[in-house]
C-alpha cells in the first residue's frame, strides 16, 4: 500500500504506517530490486509491463501520426470544397447577370 498526496512531502508505505519522506523513498524505488521487492512483483513481470508501456507508446504515435494524416487531408479537402464553391457562385452569379441583360434586351425589343 503506497499512498501519496500532491504536496505531501511524505508518503504512507506497507501494512505498518510509517510515514517515509518522499524524496527517500523515490530515491528507493529508482532501482526495480528494491520496487519489486516492496511491491512482490518479480523482474520478469516489471519487464514485460515496460515492454507493454514502450508498445502501446508506439502505438500511440502510429495513432497520432494517422490522425495528423486524415486531419491534414480533411483540411485540404475542405480548403478545395471551399474553392470549388466560390468558383461556382461567381460563375453563376456572371450567367445570372448575363441572362438578365438578355430578358431586357427582350422586354425592350418588344417595345
């Protein structure tokens, strides 16, 4: 049972409370011998549970690196859509323009 308090400059450790000054017992706990002899995990188990930290970090970046990716392509997706949108407005807005200078030229040659 280890319990620390943000702050605390002392920490409650093992089934007896005695009150360790944190700075000891992270100095302690730096060599895994004396972590896994406190804690009763062995070397092996330590390991393995680093091994396990060091793969799921670099799935983590493969995941970062992915979500980069799709958030660049949405981006210039969105940047294209964008263009592609203005293109057709002011495109429209030149045949609006021309078709109603055509229904004038009409009403007036009626006239």
């Amino acid at each position: 049972l280890i319990l620390t308090t943000s702050g605390s400059d002392f920490i409650l450790s093992g089934k007896v409370p005695t009150m360790i000054p944190a700075s000891e017992t992270l100095l302690k706990f730096r060599n895994p011998t004396l972590l896994s002899a406190h804690t009763g995990t062995s070397a092996s188990q330590i390991e393995a549970l680093k091994e396990e930290i060091t793969k799921v970090q670099n799935e983590l970046g493969e995941m970062k690196a992915k979500y980069d990716a799709a958030e660049k392509r949405h981006a210039e997706r969105k940047e294209l859509n964008v263009k592609r949108h203005s293109e057709e407005i002011v495109t429209l807005r030149k045949i609006n323009q021309q078709l109603k200078l055509q229904l004038e030229g009409v009403i007036t040659y009626r006239r």
